[in-house]
C-alpha cells in the first residue's frame, strides 16, 4: 500500500507543468517567442511574448486561443492573417496562411516551468543572435 501511495505522489510531482494551471511554452525558431496560456480561466487570453527593438525590452501581445485534443491554435497575432498551432502531443509551431492549404513548420516547442526562465530563454536566445549588438 506505501508503494502505491509513493507512486502515486511521484506521478504527480512529476508530471509538472502537464497539469498547471499556467502553461508556459518557447518555440525555438528565427521569431524567438514564448507563449503563455491560463488553463484556470477559459475567458483569460494568452499571450505572446517577444523582443521589442522599440522598447529595448520583452513586450507580449494578447490574443484568443481554441483548445483542440491534438493543438491549442489561435489566430491574427502581430497583424499576421492565419492560423499558428501548437501540436499537443509533438510540440511542433506551424503557420497556416489564410487562403492557402500550404501548412509551414516553424519550429520545435518546449515547455518551460516558469514564467521567469520563459524570459531569460528569450532574452538569451537574442543575444545569442545578435550577439549583444544593438543594431
């Protein structure tokens, strides 16, 4: 009985962020984003968030996202008509352009702990591309 009480807490001390109520999420490609989505209140929007050369600072944008079995999608984010989908099982970005049946991968998703280390990813991905320069 201990054994089964013992596997069951690690179970779901292990499972992490599958079950947070806060998902945060980096998609690993030339945009350098990350995504954060509030599981707890559907009426809450998520947000994206990337470097702003304007601010000199990580900025997000907010935007309605659907929940499928098989992707979390949203649609017209940065001004950019389509549909971008997150694969729930694979992690795979892809962009669906509207009006076109063309489906582009955009790169390899993770999922991150916290929204701090979701920051500091963007932050060092940047500068790894920039490699500090400002312009």
């Amino acid at each position: 009985m201990n054994k089964l009480l013992i596997a069951l807490v690690l179970a779901v001390v292990m499972s992490g962020n599958v079950f947070a109520d806060k998902l945060y999420i980096y998609c690993d490609n030339d945009s350098n984003m990350g995504y954060e989505f509030d599981r707890s209140n559907p009426k809450a929007y998520a947000r994206s968030y990337s470097y702003s050369s304007k601010t000199d600072n990580i900025d997000y944008t907010s935007f309605s996202e659907n929940w499928s079995t098989d992707n979390v999608w949203w649609e017209k984010i940065y001004g950019i008509s389509g549909r971008f989908s997150i694969n729930r099982k694979s992690l795979r970005l892809t962009f669906q352009m509207n009006g076109s049946q063309l489906i582009s991968d955009e790169g390899q998703c993770s999922i991150i702990d916290s929204k701090d280390e979701l920051m500091k990813i963007i932050k060092k991905k940047l500068d790894e591309k920039t490699k500090g320069n400002k312009f």
